[in-house]
C-alpha cells in the first residue's frame, strides 16, 4: 500500500521528499494522478501561470489569472485525486513572494473545497511562509 494513500486532501511540508519519479510511483500506487509543479526556473507570476497551464494540463482557454486557476482546478475536481510535487519553491519566494502566497492560498482553497488535491511542497529548510503548513514524514 502507498504512503500517500492514507493523506488527506491539502498542503503540506515535505522536507524529505524524495525525487518527482518515486513520488509519481507512489501516487500510481495511491491510483492518484501526478503533478510534478518545478518552479526551480519560475521568476513570477506569468511563468508560474504558464508552468500551471501546462503541468496541469489545462484548456487553451485558461485566462493565465489566479481567478482563471483557481476555476480550472475546481473545473478538474471530478476526476481522479492528484498528487502535487511543488519543487523549487525557494527559487520563486525569492523572486515573487506574493506569487507563493497567492499559489498557496488557491490550492489551500481548492483542497478544501474539492477534496481532490495533496499538494506536497518539497523543500528542505522552512521559509516563514511555509512555517504554519503541516509537515509530512514518511
């Protein structure tokens, strides 16, 4: 059985995530789907934006806005529960605060409305915004 099974819908500290394709192992195991969110290279909100069009593979009318994903991923809450690896997530806090912040807030919102997404942020040290997100350890 999958660790990621028993996790409830939300987001969460990883610390120790290991790499994008054991967690999408996990997931296949978890029959959730996978989402791996690397903004590694993310500068702002524009390429965030565009790294979620294409990570979660949304449709070409997606309006590149937080409203826009914030009704996309609502839009996806009747399919197969997913698994969310955000990586590099340092990177974007450094260029884009309020980016991170705004991010966090739809996908807290989306978790909890639709109870489809287990967004797991994998960083290693605890950047103040991510100080009050629960932390998992498997």
């Amino acid at each position: 059985m999958s660790k990621l099974s028993a996790l409830r819908p939300g987001v969460y500290r990883w610390p120790d995530a290991p790499g994008a394709d054991d967690v999408r192992r996990e997931a296949a195991a978890a029959g959730f789907g996978f989402v791996l969110l690397d903004t590694g290279e993310i500068h702002d909100k524009t390429g965030f934006l565009d790294l979620c069009a294409t990570a979660f593979d949304l449709p070409r009318w997606f309006g590149r806005n937080w409203d826009a994903l914030a009704d996309s991923l609502s839009d996806r809450s009747t399919g197969t529960p997913e698994v969310v690896l955000w990586t590099g997530i340092r990177n974007l806090l450094e260029h884009d605060h309020d980016t991170v912040d705004v991010a966090l807030q739809i996908f807290t919102e989306d978790t909890t409305n639709s109870g489809q997404l287990r967004v797991l942020i994998a960083e290693a040290s605890t950047p103040d915004l991510l100080s009050s997100l629960p932390q998992v350890n498997f």
